[in-house]
C-alpha cells in the first residue's frame, strides 16, 4: 500500500492514476501489484511512460505537479510527499520503454495479481515486455458483483478457474432457447467441452441470479473432481475499449444505420482494438459493395456519436482515455478469402466459419490489415 489514503478519494480518474503511479514510484520495495482488470494496469503503465520525466522531477523536488487538479485533497497528499533525490537519480539511470525496465524500477516485483481472461487479455503482451518474464501476471478470481465464481487454478493460465462455491452456483445451457429453472445444470452434472451462462444464488437470500457470464468447462480437478472453468464472453458482450459494455447488436446496428452515399453499402465487418495511436479506439474493418460513397468521413463521424450515446463510453472519451473510432475498408472480396484461410488454417470447412463481430485474435487482425485499401 504504497499510496496516502487521499489518493484513493481522487474522483478524477487521470488524477488517480497518476497519484497511484507516482507513489508507487518511489518505492523500490513493492513485491504485487493488484488491479480489479488489466486495462487499468496498463493505463498506469501508459501514465509512467508519459510522464516520466515530470515524475522524476516531482520525486527529486518533492513537489507535487499540477498536471491535474487535486482540490480539496492537495494538503494532505503534500503532507505525505518527500523529496528524494537519491530515488531520483537512481530511477534515471532506467532506460524507460526497453523489455523488462518495470522490473529494475521494482526489483521485487514478483507478481501483479489482476482479470486477464475474456476482454482482458488484451494488454498481456504490453505488460509482459514492459515487466519481464520474471514477473508473473496471475489472474487471481473471477467474481461478479453477486458473488465469487472461481479462483485462480494454474499459475501459468490466465484463464483457468477452479469453481468456488461461495455461494450455490448451477449453469444454463446455452443451447437452450429458454432461460427457465428446468434447464439448470448442477455442477457434477457439466460436461467437459460445454458453454454454459453462470447462474448463481448468494447468501443475500434465496435468488437465482443470471450473470451473463458464459464460461467452457475445461475439466475436473483431479484432487476433488470440481469443474474447472474458463472464461468465455459476456452474454451479449461484444466489446469493449473503456468501461462501457457493447454489444454485438448495438454493434452492428450502428453499422447499419449508416447511409450508402455516405460510405457505401457495407457487406461485413469486424470490430477491433486499434492501438496504432496514443489513444485505444474502436476500429472497424469493413468490406464494401461496389463503390465507396461520396463521404465517407460523415461516416466516422455518425459512428463516433452514436458510440457516445453510451455515458460510460463518453466519460472514457472526455477523460481522453479512448481515441475517435477507425474504418479501414478492406479490398474486394477480402471476407470470402478470410473463410477460405481460417478453414486452410483450423482444417473446417469455409462454409461454416462466421465473420465475428468482434475480433481480438492478433494474427487475424494483422492478416486483415495487410488487406486494407483506404483508411477513412
């Protein structure tokens, strides 16, 4: 606990981030560190390589930067806040950016204990070059607001979860079309290879609640026969670049609201993080019918306004935390040939495989950009 109990009340986000950061940063002793989700690690890792130099200033100096406001909390975090030259100079002889640098910032940093399964997993590549291989990054529960599901059960898996009955937990069958009682499934009752929606009843009272969390049943433990789950998606969860939740639906509906003239008729899309700039944002690889249409920036534009509709998603933007969506439109026939090499590639047939809505799959993304023709 490396920051004055101040910095936790900070109700701008950047302010918080950067208070977290800049304590934690002079403490040369820090062994874990914890964070609910991944993303906010990375932000703070994005925050330090920002601002670097202002915060080995601020550590030599003891003075507090005003890059944010701090209002009525400025006293008592300047109370906890020393000069420390010796820290300072020691942290400037730290190449800043090159593989592992965070683990000579915090040479007993040994683990950061945070959700790097589903949407998560994205910044684990950043954050193991940034940490090091000896640094391990552990997904340590996953847990709803209604209660804990599982606990962590391999180490060396981000996303493989021993099922904790901390409540009663029961799963629906997604292939089910009717989310009623008679179509539970009780926890010896799973099958491996499955999809099952969580549903759980806590100790708040007798209540089913339904998650909408799906999670694959990977197996039992062999100690006690008890399912091992991994996290699959939120039910109806397509994406998601800040704190708001997307869903497919919404997705394509804000696709096809657009006009033709603006961008021309769009056959199929895909929605990706694009982390090419400063900034993450949504990023949209479509495919379209004939000609481009006369204006495809409006298209842009009518995109990022009707994904601002979503407050949290708005919030994340005004607190520059989320970059303008992107539309890159793919050649011609681009999607058809997408099928025929993920067939080529999982050995299925092209028929069967589904443009997916949202695409988080490294090697596909880059296939798709090798195929781009114009970026709007």
């Amino acid at each position: 606990m490396t920051s004055p109990f101040a910095v936790w009340l900070l109700p701008s986000y950047h302010a918080n981030i950067f208070m977290t950061v800049l304590f934690a940063l002079i403490d040369p002793s820090v062994s874990m560190i914890e964070s609910a989700f991944s993303i906010y690690i990375y932000d703070g890792v994005r925050t330090l390589e920002e601002h670097w130099e202002t915060m080995l200033n601020a550590i030599q100096t003891g003075v507090l930067p005003n890059n944010y406001e701090l209002g009525e909390f400025r006293s008592h975090i300047e109370a906890q806040f020393n000069p420390n030259p010796d820290r300072a100079e020691e942290l400037r002889k730290i190449q800043k950016g090159e593989e592992g640098w965070l683990k000579r910032v915090w040479p007993s940093l040994t683990l950061i204990n945070s959700t790097f399964s589903g949407m998560f997993a994205s910044p684990l590549p950043k954050l193991r070059h940034h940490f090091g291989p000896s640094v391990q990054l552990k997904s340590g529960v996953l847990a709803a607001t209604e209660g804990l599901i599982g606990l962590a059960y391999d180490a060396n898996d981000t996303n493989l979860y021993r099922l904790e009955f901390a409540g009663h937990i029961e799963f629906l069958d997604i292939t089910e079309k009717e989310g009623v009682s008679a179509n539970l499934v009780q926890p010896w009752q799973v099958e491996v290879g499955k999809k099952y929606e969580v549903v759980i009843t806590n100790k708040d009272g007798l209540w089913r609640y339904q998650l909408h969390d799906i999670v694959e049943v990977a197996g039992f433990s062999p100690e006690e026969g008890i399912p091992l789950i991994r996290f699959v998606e939120r039910k109806g969860v397509a994406f998601r670049v800040g704190g708001e939740f997307f869903t497919e639906s919404f997705l394509r509906k804000i696709i096809g609201s657009l006009a033709d003239d603006s961008i021309g008729r769009i056959l199929e899309f895909t929605t990706v993080l694009d982390e090419r700039n400063e900034l993450p944002a949504y990023g949209f690889l479509v495919e379209i019918d004939g000609e481009i249409g006369r204006n495809p920036a409006q298209a842009r534009v009518l995109v990022q306004g009707r994904l601002q509709t979503d407050i949290a998603y708005k919030n994340y933007c005004d607190d520059s935390y989320a970059g303008d969506p992107t539309i890159r439109v793919l050649k011609p026939g681009t999607f058809k040939e997408y099928r025929q090499w993920k067939g080529d590639t999982n050995g299925i047939s092209a028929g069967q495989i589904k443009v997916p809505t949202m695409l988080t799959d490294a090697v596909t993304i880059d296939w798709l950009a090798q195929r781009v023709m114009l970026e709007v």
